[in-house]
C-alpha cells in the first residue's frame, strides 16, 4: 500500500524540472547524500524522481525503499488538487503554483528522507502539507515537520544515479 503526502507551495518557479533541481540542490546542501532514478519531465509542468539515501555499507544500494517525488507546477495545472484539498481555501493554499507529492511504499520507508524533503520545501517556498489520511491536521500531527535546513552551507554532494538511468 502506497502514502502519499503533499506539499503545496508559492514558488514562481517557470518549470517543474527547475523547480526539481532547485529542490535537489537544497536536499544536498547539507552533505547527505542521494541515489536517484530520473523518470522525466512528463511535460513542462510535471518531473518526476525516485529517491532514496544510500546504504552506509553499500553506495550502489539505497538503505531502505526509494520514494517517488513529484513536482508540478503551474496555478492552472495544480488547481484542482488545490481546490480538492481546500474548496473554502481555509489553508490559505489558493494560488499555490507548486504541488510537491511524495508517494512512499514498500515495507522500508525512508522516512529521515521524507523529513527532509519536508524541511527542503519548507526553506525554499513555505510547504503546507497534507495527506489523505489527516488533511491538513499532518502538519501538527505524528509526523511535524522538521526543523528547517540549516544555513550553513557544506560542499554539496552529488546525486548518484542508478544503472540503465539517462545522466
């Protein structure tokens, strides 16, 4: 069974692939680091990765299941998952230009990658997270969103791409 948890965000960002590289440069700042799979830019307003963290005993194999992160972009684009979310925009959320999804499953969830995706969007474009489950109420919930990245800025590390992905 699959989570999703999402992330809506002002961004002004033109395209979801710069958005997603802005994301990921953020996510790297702090020396940890990442293996991916690319799956694309489906088109201007949608990039799509598969994340997860290396194993500290293997760097050729992530240490727990990778996770889908998914950035679209555009007011029109995301506008209905907006309204969706928030018909009476009580969240504040309408106007949004940037939906963040993270789709987790498999039986080893890499929930400190989530943490910090969560803290990522956070810094750069102020997220308000929702999921299924707990609408709006998962931001005070179980999971609360971590403290934002630091502003210390460390060598960034590369992002690693699995075999058989386009580099």
């Amino acid at each position: 069974m699959a989570y999703q948890l999402s992330f809506f965000c002002r961004s002004g960002e033109e395209s979801a692939d710069e958005a997603l590289d802005r994301l990921l440069d953020r996510l790297l700042e702090d020396g940890t680091g990442l293996m991916g799979e690319w799956r694309g830019p489906y088109e201007e307003e949608v990039a799509v990765f598969r994340l997860g963290t290396p194993s500290q005993d293997c760097d050729d194999r992530p240490a727990t299941d990778l996770l889908t992160l998914e950035v679209h972009v555009g007011v029109a684009a995301i506008a209905e998952y907006v309204i969706a979310a928030s018909p009476h925009d009580e969240q504040g959320i309408w106007g949004c230009d940037l939906l963040a999804t993270v789709t987790l499953s498999g039986e080893r969830p890499d929930w400190a990658l989530v943490d910090r995706i969560w803290a990522a969007l956070s810094s750069l474009w102020k997220a308000v997270p929702w999921d299924e489950a707990s609408g709006f109420a998962v931001a005070g919930g179980g999971r609360e969103a971590p403290a934002p990245v630091s502003s210390q800025v460390r060598p960034p590390t590369h992002l690693q791409v699995l075999p058989g992905d386009p580099a």
